[in-house]
C-alpha cells in the first residue's frame, strides 16, 4: 500500500516537475504555475507517508497557497505571452547539470553518514516498540527540537528569521513610491 | 473477499467511505437548501416574497417553495452549456471544479460529532487538523483566479486579480487568529479544541477577539458581502463568473455555498464547542453506545452551522459592500497586528498563570 503511494506521488512529482519546465502542449507561463503547484501537493504526499504531517501541511499551505498564487499573480499581471522556444545553451546546460550533480552527491552522502544510521537506529527502536520515536513527526517534537536551547536548534532557527526579516524590510523598502 | 458483512464493516476503510458518502449526503442538500434560504430571506428584509411556489413535482403541494433547489438543478442542467470563443479553454473547463473541490475536502477533517457507535464521528482524524484545514482553504483562491484568467475578458480578469490579493491577505489574519486558540488547547487535533471546550467554557468567550476576526476573514475566504468584490455586480458585472454560464455556473455558486459550510463548521469547532452544549453531561460527554444521543450530537452541530449561515446571510442584505482600499486596510493594518497582539497577551497570561 505505502510503497504503491509513494510510486504514484514520486511519479506525480516527476512528471509535473518536468511539465513546469519542459511542457511540449504549452509555453503557456500560467500551465508551468499550475504544473509546479501539482508537484508541491504531490511532495507533500510524500511528507505524509514519511509520517511529516507538519511538513506536509506546511508545505501546502506556505508554498501550494500563498507562494504559487503570489506567483500565478505576477505572472497574470505581467500578463506574459507565451515564452518563444528558446536554443538549447550548452553552457547552462553544463552548469544545471553540475549543479544537480552535486546537490546529489551531498544529498547522497548525508544520507549515507550520520542521519541514516540515525534513522536506522530509529527503525530498531521503533521495532523493539519503543514509544518515543513515534514522536519524531509529531508537532510538539519538531517544536521543541527547534526552540530547546541546548541540543535544539534555536541558533540556526533565529539567524534565518533574522534574515527572512530583513528580505521583508528590503522588500517593503524597494517598493516604495518615493524613497526617503 | 469478504467472508460476512461483519467482516466487512471491520475494515476501516469500509467506515471512512460510508462517512465520506453520509457527509456529502448531508451537505450537499444543505448547499441547496442555503441557496434557497439566501433567496427567502433577502426576499423578507426587502419586503418582497420571495421564491414560494415550487413544492413537489406534479402536484399542487406547496411546501413553502421547498422544491425550489429541485428547480435550480434541472434547469441549470438542461441550460445550454456554452463555451464562448476567446476563453482558455483548458483552464475555462478547469476552473469551476477546481473552485468546488477545496470546500468538501475540509469537511474531512472536522469532527462533526462524538460517537456513532464505536465510530468517531470524523472522517480523518488528523493531527495537524487545522493547519491541514488552512492548507486546503488556501488552495480555495485557484478556483477564482483560473476563472478570471480563463475567461481572457477585462472583468472576470478584474475579479480574479482582486480575489487573488483579497484572499492571501485574509488567509493571513485568519491563519494568526486561531493562534491563540491552540496555545491554550495544546494541540493542533481538532478533535482536541472540542475536548478542552467541553471541560470548560467555549472559546468565544475565551477569545473574543480571536472570534471576531475569525468571522471576518471566513467573510472575506468566502467572498460574501461585505467583501465580495471579486464579483461585486455593480463594478464587475460578477467578476470572475461573468463568462460561465448553466452547470459550470452553478458549480462556482455550489462551491460557494460549501465554502459558507466548511467556514461555519470551522468556527463551531473553534470556538462555540462543535457538537458540545454547556447544559449537562448529556450534551458534554461523547456518546458511547448510545446511538440516540450520536445523532443528538451531530444535530446539535448541523444546528450550530445552520446558525452561522444564517448569520452570514442576514449581513449580507444588510451591509453595503466596503471599498478595495479599506478592504487591504483594514486587513493588514488593523486585523494582523490585533490578531498579533492577541497571541502576545495570550502567551503573557498562559505564561503568569503557569508560573
């Protein structure tokens, strides 16, 4: 059952990642939003079945509701015609897929060090029926892990609030008629 | 496949489709009914009568135009279904489900009463209920904006663009609002938000301001006066519906409606109890084996959002419509920072009361 969900939103996501950059029916820039929509609901598909429901809401509601639709808005207000096909650049073809690349080679060893023998460690604990992995998608876990001090993240998760703070003023403070 | 029907019962996924089916079996007649009680009563505070005639089919029986919805249907269904020649046709076929879809799939989540014999009366009891019930009510605005961009014509293009803003903005007071009901239930289950109500008093008179701005913005998600001006008829000729016409038409009215539902149901939960009445255990403590007092409980909660309906259509004949600028200003600057001085205050009092 959960390996047959997970083919069908891996393949969903796939499929409609591709269809937002390489859709051969339409240049329409609207499809390509609505397709990179899809794939946002489909990998919050995928978040549920690794039991991220947290993640799985957050992800609609940030990116599905409010992020695509501020997208569909510029793009409808812009009102762009569709995009002439252009040639294939080979040099950002190269640097695309060196950048994949290594994205993938840090995914792969992260995954190989010490987070999978931590979520290996976690598979034996919850065989041995242990109660407190249950807890690792839970709301409340993800909270404290993120608020506690000591072991917790709090440093890292108050830099990056700095930061979306300060994109928020910068924002706020190009978009004003007449700058001071 | 299945030896005994016993067996068959057993099988959970058996129980959330017969719950599934019996939900919309309840709401989508409450759809049709709110339709015609929007029409009877904005027939009565404008001193009109209103559609009174239609009673059952083939006879002289009246029933004080209850057969109304019946007569919608049909003649919605057996109108031509026109497709007019300059719109996106894809996204023109697309938009009126899409507008639809998100109303019921909220329904999913919310209690809509105790118990039903060992059954909890909940279709899928989430733990993350209420960020969940945001996620889908924000997926509610593609249905309004792929209308207006489908149509490819100045109004419903209007109506779009308008609705699209309207409703992120609301989304977010909204989304703040309730805040301050989960930092004192401690915990985002739905379920839950009952529970702590059905132990103490409701929430409306816990977070009365909370409350307050949670109606306003369902006002504002659900595009009704005084917030419709993604079809505000006198500026836009309707907006983002202009160029549909017979069932696709009445899908985005549908859709509407449910929308009222799945927002009604929503504040009932929140804040007025759900399926809880302060008068007694009776109506406080879920129902274990009595099937009886489960129906009780899910009447008391259809009861509830009868109520809010009809709320929010007596405001709507009875308030003019706001202007967009006071729309966003009222939203962004007076809405978000009350409702973030809410979660303040609310934090400062659970923080003195605990310590």
């Amino acid at each position: 059952m959960e390996g047959t969900l997970f083919n069908i939103f891996a393949g969903l996501t796939v499929l409609s990642a591709l269809l937002v950059v390489a859709n051969p029916f339409s240049r329409n820039p609207v499809t390509s939003a609505l397709f990179l929509v899809t794939t946002m609901i489909s990998i919050s598909g995928l978040f549920v079945l690794l039991g991220a429901y947290f993640l799985a809401a957050v992800q609609i509601l940030v990116y599905a509701g409010a992020v695509m639709v501020l997208f569909l808005f510029v793009i409808m207000l812009l009102d762009l015609r569709e995009a002439a096909r252009r040639k294939l650049n080979l040099v950002s073809l190269a640097m695309g897929i060196m950048a994949v690349g290594a994205l993938f080679s840090v995914y792969k060893s992260s995954i190989e060090s010490k987070y999978g023998e931590a979520s290996q460690q976690q598979e034996v604990a919850a065989d041995t029926g242990q109660a407190e992995v249950k807890m690792v998608g839970s709301t409340r876990a993800l909270g404290q892990a993120l608020f506690s001090g000591d072991k917790g993240f709090i440093l890292p998760f108050e830099i990056v609030s700095i930061l979306l703070l300060v994109a928020m003023v910068g924002v706020i403070l190009l978009s004003r008629k007449e700058p001071r | 496949m299945f030896a005994t029907i016993t067996e068959l019962f057993a099988a959970p996924w058996v129980m959330t489709l017969l719950k599934v089916v019996a939900v919309f079996a309840v709401v989508m007649p409450m759809v049709a009914y709110s339709v015609v009680a929007e029409r009877r009563i904005s027939a009565w505070i404008q001193d009109r009568v209103g559609p009174n005639r239609v009673g059952i089919p083939f006879t002289n029986i009246k029933l004080l135009g209850l057969g109304q919805p019946l007569a919608d249907g049909l003649k919605s269904f057996v109108k031509e279904d026109f497709t007019p020649a300059h719109v996106r046709k894809v996204f023109y076929w697309m938009a009126p489900a899409v507008a639809m879809v998100p109303s019921f799939v909220v329904l999913a989540v919310l209690p809509f009463g105790s118990m039903l014999g060992k059954q909890k009366m909940v279709i899928a009891d989430l733990d993350v209920g209420i960020l969940f019930t945001f996620g889908i009510v924000s997926l509610g605005v593609y249905g309004v904006v792929l209308a207006g961009y489908a149509s490819n014509s100045k109004y419903p293009f209007l109506g779009g663009i308008r609705s699209s803003a309207q409703m992120i903005s609301y989304e977010i007071a909204m989304g703040m609002a309730v805040v301050p009901v989960f930092m004192l239930v401690g915990d985002l289950n739905l379920g839950a938000v009952i529970d702590y109500q059905a132990s103490g008093a409701w929430l409306v008179f816990k977070q009365p301001l909370a409350f307050a701005i949670f109606l306003i913005a369902i006002f504002a998600e659900t595009n009704r006066l005084p917030f419709d001006l993604p079809e505000s008829e006198t500026e836009l000729v309707a907006g983002y519906n202009t160029e549909y016409s017979s069932m696709r038409f009445a899908l985005f009215f549908m859709g509407e409606y449910a929308a009222m539902i799945a927002g009604s149901a929503l504040m009932v939960v929140l804040f007025f109890g759900g399926w809880t009445l302060p008068f007694g255990d009776f109506f406080n403590t879920p129902a274990q084996s009595s099937i009886g007092k489960g129906l009780v409980h899910i009447g008391v909660f259809i009861a509830k959002i009868a109520m809010f309906l009809g709320l929010m259509i007596w405001i709507r004949w009875m308030l003019p419509r706001f202007r967009y600028d006071q729309l966003m200003n009222i939203g962004w600057k007076r809405f978000l920072p009350a409702s973030l001085a809410n979660i303040i205050l609310t934090a400062i009092v659970l923080w003195v009361l605990h310590s």
